[in-house]
C-alpha cells in the first residue's frame, strides 16, 4: 500500500515500485473523481512529468487509469 501524506498541495503518496517519486492527487467533481499526477524518473536522473489522470471513487474504492504513460488502465489503491 502507498504511503500517504496531506499537504498544501493536496494529497502526496510514494509509491513502492517507484521510489524517490511523489504523486500528486486532487479531489474533483464533488469527490467523485480524483486526478493523479506526478513523476518519474528516466535513465538519466531527469524527472520526467505526467498526468493529471483521473481516478474514479466508488466508496473507498479508488481506481486510476495508468494506461497514457504505459501502464494497468484498472489500477486499484488497494490492491496495486
């Protein structure tokens, strides 16, 4: 599970198989939806951005799309 953090920004989580990387969330759409951003690193070092995409919540459940930069299109927060 993502380690999670609140800050001014928003919500900031690390996630495990992308170390030394922070995601960004932001509620939307009433808490319907959330937006995840954030970075990675390339061969180089060089943080490369992406994002937002969007996250859908239906109850404590949250999902979000990887699949622009590559990655699961069903990826939930739980159970990653």
């Amino acid at each position: 599970m993502p380690q999670l953090k609140l800050s001014l920004r928003g919500l900031i989580y690390s996630d495990p198989y992308h170390p030394d990387t922070d995601r960004y969330v932001a509620v939307t759409n009433g808490g319907k939806n959330m937006e995840v951003s954030g970075f990675d690193l390339d061969d180089k070092g060089v943080k490369v951005n992406w994002g937002p995409f969007i996250a859908n919540v239906d109850g404590s459940k949250i999902v979000v799309d990887f699949s622009p930069k590559g990655g699961p299109s069903d990826w939930d927060l739980e159970n990653p």
